[in-house]
C-alpha cells in the first residue's frame, strides 16, 4: 500500500448531531413575560414595584443571557447577540432605576433615558432587518419592539404622558407577540407539527 492509499484510508468522517434543546423559547418568554409586566405598569394599571424589577433580574435578564449563551453553543449568531443584549438590556434598565436608591450613581434625566431608549430603538430595527430571513412571527416581534422603543424615547423627550400610555398597550402587544412566538415553537416541537404557525420565509 502506497503513502497515498495509507492517507486516505486513515481519514474517517464524524457527523455530530444536535441533540441540545431549542432555547430560543426561553428567551422569548423572558422578554415577553418582563417587557408586559413593564408595560402594564406604563400603560398606568399598576404601580412600579419589586415584582417588575425582579422579573428584570432574573427572568427578563439572567434567563435570556443563558439562552444568548445556549444560542451560541448552537452556533447562532442573531439568536447570541438578541437574547445576551436583551438580557442585559434588562439587567442595565433595573440598574439604571435601583442605583440612584443606593446612592451608587445620580439618577438619569428624561433625555438621558430617552437616548438610552433610542439607541436600544436604532439596534432593535437593525436585528428587525435579520427577522426578514427568519419568520414572521419574529419579524412581528422586532418590528413591535422597535415601535415600543421609539415610544418610550418619545416620550422621554417630550414628557407626554399620554405617549407613554400608549407605548404601554404597544408594549404589552410586543410581549404577547413574543409569548406566541415561544409557545408556537414549544407546542411544534412537542406534537411534531405547526400547531401555531410562525410563517416561515
């Protein structure tokens, strides 16, 4: 046997299959469940209190920072980069409001927070563009988002009350759109077929 017919035949090829879970429900349901709490509170029918903040801890925050994580081992570029800035979107947000109380940072101004929202509206329109590749459901979540972030911008800089109404029943929208998208993708994968469809492109 040749040199040759030694090299090739010592070659053997692997496949290795995915076997790990799906943990872009986990991020959206984290996103989803948070930012209708957030917004129940903006649309003014409940208060601002520890159980919006600890939901911004742990589930809007850590939960999706995991799966930004996950998203990563599994080789998914968007799905790393939406849920770790997301999750970190809340955990700053949270920051952001408990910081001053401790007397760790000055609280932030109206047009400070409203560049800190529009920023987070200009980033969010720029994963929208990848949704357009993805599926309609998420295309719907971004595209919502992103109109919720340009709302509660607005109404920083301008001090609407009303726009800040609104922005809270938008986002409520947002985050019911995120729970079906993370529940479509569950119960698909449960019963093995489109029980509630994501438009795939």
């Amino acid at each position: 046997m040749n040199t040759e017919n030694l090299t090739q035949s010592a070659i053997t090829t692997t496949n290795i299959k995915d076997t790990t879970a799906n943990p872009a429900p986990l991020g959206l349901l984290g996103f989803g469940m948070t930012t209708i709490l957030l917004n129940v509170h903006n649309a003014g029918f409940i208060p601002l209190s520890s159980m919006i903040l600890a939901m911004g801890i742990f589930y809007g925050g850590l939960a999706q920072v995991i799966a930004g994580i996950m998203e990563w081992k599994k080789n998914n570029t968007f799905g790393t980069t939406a849920f770790t800035s997301y999750g970190l979107f809340w955990l700053s947000l949270v920051a952001l409001l408990v910081m001053p109380k401790f007397g760790l940072a000055d609280a932030a101004d109206s047009s400070a927070m409203g560049v800190y929202l529009l920023m987070w509206g200009i980033f969010t329109f720029l994963m929208f563009i990848g949704t357009l590749r993805i599926s309609k459901a998420l295309q719907f979540v971004f595209a919502s988002l992103t109109i919720l972030f340009l709302l509660l911008a607005l109404s920083d800089f301008t001090g609407s009350a009303t726009i800040a109404t609104i922005a809270g029943y938008e986002g409520i929208i947002c985050g019911s759109s995120a729970i079906y998208t993370a529940m479509a993708q569950v119960l698909n994968e449960v019963y093995g077929k489109a029980v509630l469809p994501l438009g795939k492109v």
